[in-house]
C-alpha cells in the first residue's frame, strides 16, 4: 500500500508539471497573437533574421543545401487562388518563394506590402518551367507571359511551417 500511495503522489506531481507548461505555452501565444496572427505553427520570433541577412545565408547554400531558420520581411506577392504560397523580398531585388509544410495553413491573399516573419526551412533549388507556370498561373500572370517562361530558374525556396503575420 506505501508504494501504490507514493507511486500516486508522483503522478499527481507530474501531472501538475504537465498544466503549469502548458499553461505557460498558452501564455507566450497569447502575446505573440496579440501583436501579429498566426498561421501554421507558432513560435518565438525573438531570434529572426532580417532580409538582408537571410539573402547572406542564401548566399553560403549551394542547390538542394537546407538551412532551418526564420526571417522577416516585406510580402511582395500571393497566391491569388487561395493563399497557398507568397513572395517575401530580400536583399539586392530578390525574393523567397513561400510555400507552408505540407499545405497544412493558408495566408490571407491580400497582404501584399505587409511584414511577416516566418520560420521554417530555407534552400535553393533548380524551379522547373512547369512549377515557374503554375506559380504564374496563380499570380494572375496573361497566357503570353506563362509562355516566354521556357528554362529552368535558380530560385530561393522556403518551407514555413509557420508565419506570423504584422496586425
């Protein structure tokens, strides 16, 4: 009977550890919500890089290398359709391509000149015509521009698993 009534003290002990986490977790989405909205997962947002310093980490990646960071930026472009991917500008005129993990989130398609922060995974990868046409596509880009896109493009590619979005 002891050890059944200290296994149980232990239990309730872990137990309360358990709410009081979870309490706390609620707390720090509670403030990050109340400055931006989120989509996908929250996160803390205290470490992102700016623009120009994530075109650097660009800069050091070398096709198919994965870099897992965040940044914030200006959105310059979204998907028209249904908010499935967004362009986020970078340094010297270049942008990310924004697509969300596993099309698990969608933002807003009217947040063009607005801040995010976004966290997730940045990589350089070779764009085929077929994905640069579909990007266009959805962008609201005329039949005769999706047809002058006839070669592969080097782009800057980023899966975000979540982004916070400036109120």
């Amino acid at each position: 009977m002891k050890g059944f009534n200290i296994l149980l003290v232990v239990l309730v002990l872990f137990y309360n550890c358990k709410q009081q986490d979870k309490q706390a977790s609620t707390e720090v989405e509670t403030e990050i919500a109340s400055n931006y909205s989120v989509f996908g997962e929250a996160f803390d947002s205290e470490v992102a890089s700016s623009d120009s310093e994530m075109f650097q980490q660009y800069q050091n990646l070398a096709v198919n290398d994965t870099v897992y960071t965040q940044f914030q930026g200006t959105v310059t472009d979204v998907c028209k359709a249904k908010g499935c991917w967004m362009k986020v500008a970078l340094d010297n005129g270049e942008v990310a391509m924004v697509t969300f993990k596993d099309y698990g989130f969608f933002v807003p398609k009217d947040i063009e000149g607005k801040e995010v922060i976004i966290n997730g995974r940045g990589f350089i990868e070779e764009m085929s015509v077929e994905d640069q046409q579909h990007f266009a596509e959805d962008a609201g880009e005329s039949a005769e521009t999706i047809a002058q896109i006839t070669d592969p493009k080097k782009t800057y590619s980023f899966i975000a698993e979540g982004v916070l979005l400036k109120d």
